[in-house]
C-alpha cells in the first residue's frame, strides 16, 4: 500500500510527472567529446582509404587496370591535402577568433623553404655541385645560416618553428596594441608583401625570383618516382587527420570558448578578467606552425619553392576557401579547400580564362546566399528538412 500511495499521491491525487530537463550542456571547465562516434568511424574509413586503398591502387595494381591510380593524380590529391592543413589553419583564427590574417601564404611558403634547403642540401652531397643559383653568384659553400638543414629532423622543426617564432613576435605586438579587423588583414598583407620582396632578392641565399628546386632525394629515396608520390600523400593526409583533431581539441573546450567570446565580445572577456592577449596569440601562433607543416609537405611534391608562394593573392584565395567551405566549423574549409582546387585543376584546362570568373562568383554568390558557407548551408538545408517533417 505504501507502494501504491507514493505512485498515486495522496488522497488519491494523479500521479507526478517529473519536469522534462533542457539538454544538458557541459560545464565551463568540462571538455566535451571531440567527434561523435559516426565522426571517429569516417575519420578512420578516409585514413585507411588513403594509407591502405590508395597506395594499393597506385602501386600494387597493373596500370591497364580500372583501378589504378596514377602519380600524376595521387600528387595531385596530395598537393590539395596541403592546401587544406592551410585552410583549417586560418578557420583557427577566423573562424573562431575572429582574426582574418591575409598573410598566411607567408607563414606556408616558410615552411617549404625550410624543407627545401634540407632537399638542396641532400641534392649536393648525392652530387657534389652547389645549387646552380649558388654557382650563379659564385659561391663556393652554403651560407652559414644554412648550417644544419641537411639533416631532416632539424630541417622540419625550422618548419615548424619559423614560422611560429615570426607569428610570436608579430602577434605579441599587433594584439597588444589591439589591431583588430581590418587594419589587422592589412598589416598581415604588408608584412608577406615584404617578406615576398625580400627573397626575390638573389644576395638572400634562397634563390631569388627561381627559388630552390633540384629536388633529387629525400631520405635517401629519390624525388618522383610512384613510391616516393604515395609517400608523400599518405604522409599529408595523416598530417591532415593529426592537425584536424588537433585543432577539434584546441576549440572543443575552454580554450575554443574563450576564443568565440573573445571574437563575438572581446570587451567583456577583459571585464571577466582574461587577457585576450594570450588567447589569441597561442590561437596565431599555432596556426602558422600548422601552415609550416604543410609547406614543408608541399614543397617535396611539387619539386620547387619560390617567393610566388607569398603572393598577396595567395593568401586571399586562403580566405576564399573558408568563406566558400563556411567558418568556424574546421570541416568546412577543409572541403571548401578540396573543392575549390579540385575545379581548379579542372577548369584550368577545360577554360583557363573563365576559371577567376567562376571563382570570384562563387564567392559572390557564398557570400550573399550562404554567408555560413557550403557546410552551414547543408546544415540549413538539414534544419528546414527537418521541420517539414
């Protein structure tokens, strides 16, 4: 009876209902999950594609077979895999700190260059002859701020940490005087503007207008062949893979809320006192050095580095790709990336004159109709659906 009584209430009332509870959201210090499980699934099925399938087709299947694949489109793939370590470096500091850096091209070309004087290195003790730029200026040895790059673990933290030491500096200033917005792009646009003039400049030691190339061998296999081609991309895309959930972790937490705090109200993040300085300086720092590693994967694929990797167009077309793939969401410009120069490749050739054309278009039309990108727009889509429903 005492059973009955606590289920009914008493003096026979209707029995309670408990309240439904919002969703609960984790708290301020928790870290919640950094993919679903059907995210961790997919994320699993493209590595074992591109570490497994790929090199399976490229190099163990007969080349009249329909499933080959050929070098030329495994470098390809690996190419654009680079540029999209890039784009998800700059959705670091768009998308989620607000911070539109329109020099990003600076901090990747640095990272090819510090990969492509380890590969010069390694092409003169494989030959005994200088660079020929080096002939050129009649210089008999390696400058000394060459000094250690022929060996390819040194050579890869100069990648890493070049860029991040220039970004360090740079931001340390540029944040602490607040240049935000705009008069931030700017500066960012000046300074790989600069960085540009310089190493056109032959008496720097990089090649001047040529930039380095006779790219022979990388640790001790040669440059080119199909074995080295699938090396490479599975190298990127498990670069890709690391700096991806990398990067889901960084924003996941605390750390990825202070940052949309800090880009939606920086005021009021110095009123709860943070120091905004930090944040968004580990936030720049990080993604150069993201933006190196994939420089230094690039520049052994494409067998040259040069200053028109610094272009100031270099870096919009970096912007492009997020805005076109949607901001703030990490996927989404490592799609927009993918796409965008996927086309590229294409229209190039089928209508090399159009291809600026329906690019700037594309992102005319982004911007008007989908201003969250291709990725919020399928979200969008999804939502409406639903509601139909």
């Amino acid at each position: 009876m005492a059973q009955v009584r606590e289920s009914v209430g008493e003096a026979g009332a209707a029995p309670r209902v408990a309240a439904a509870r919002p969703p609960a959201t984790p708290a301020w210090g928790a870290q919640p999950p950094l993919l679903p499980r059907w995210g961790w699934a997919l994320l699993a099925v493209l590595l074992l594609a591109a570490c497994v399938a790929v090199p399976l087709a490229a190099l163990a299947a007969p080349a009249d077979s329909a499933w080959h694949l050929s070098s030329y489109w495994v470098g390809l793939a690996g190419k654009i895999l680079c540029y999209a370590i890039v784009a998800l470096a700059l959705d670091l500091v768009w998308g989620y700190a607000g911070i539109l850096s329109l020099g990003h091209g600076l901090f990747f070309a640095l990272g090819g260059y510090a990969m492509g004087m380890y590969l010069n290195q390694a092409a003169t003790a494989a030959s005994g002859t200088l660079p020929d730029f080096m002939q050129f200026m009649q210089w008999t040895r390696f400058p000394w701020y060459w000094a250690g790059t022929g060996n390819f673990l040194y050579a890869m933290a100069l990648a890493l940490a070049v860029p991040g030491l220039l970004a360090f500096v740079f931001g340390f200033f540029a944040f602490r005087s607040r240049i935000k917005g705009v008069y931030f792009s700017i500066i960012t646009q000046a300074l790989t503007y600069a960085a540009m003039l310089l190493f056109f400049r032959n008496e720097t030691g990089f090649g001047g207008n040529n930039g380095l190339t006779g790219f022979r061998v990388l640790l001790g296999w040669p440059i080119g062949g199909a074995g080295m081609t699938v090396a490479l991309f599975v190298a990127s895309s498990v670069a890709l893979a690391a700096c991806f959930v990398f990067a889901r972790w960084l924003v996941a937490g605390r750390f990825g809320r202070l940052l949309e705090a800090i880009r939606d109200a920086e005021s009021r993040v110095m009123f709860c006192g943070y120091n905004p300085l930090w944040f968004k300086l580990l936030a720049w720092t990080v993604s150069a050095m993201m933006c190196g590693l994939a420089g230094a994967l690039y520049a052994p694929q494409v067998g040259i580095i040069n200053p028109s990797e610094m272009s100031t167009a270099n870096s919009i077309e970096i912007a492009i790709w997020v805005a076109l793939g949607g901001r703030g969401t990490l996927l989404g410009p490592v799609l927009g990336a993918v796409l965008v120069n996927g086309a590229k490749s294409w229209l190039t050739v089928a209508l090399p004159q159009a291809w600026l054309y329906l690019l700037g278009g594309a992102f005319i039309a982004v911007t008007l109709w989908a201003p969250r990108g291709l990725l919020g727009l399928v979200a969008q889509l999804a939502n409406r659906g639903r509601h139909d429903d």
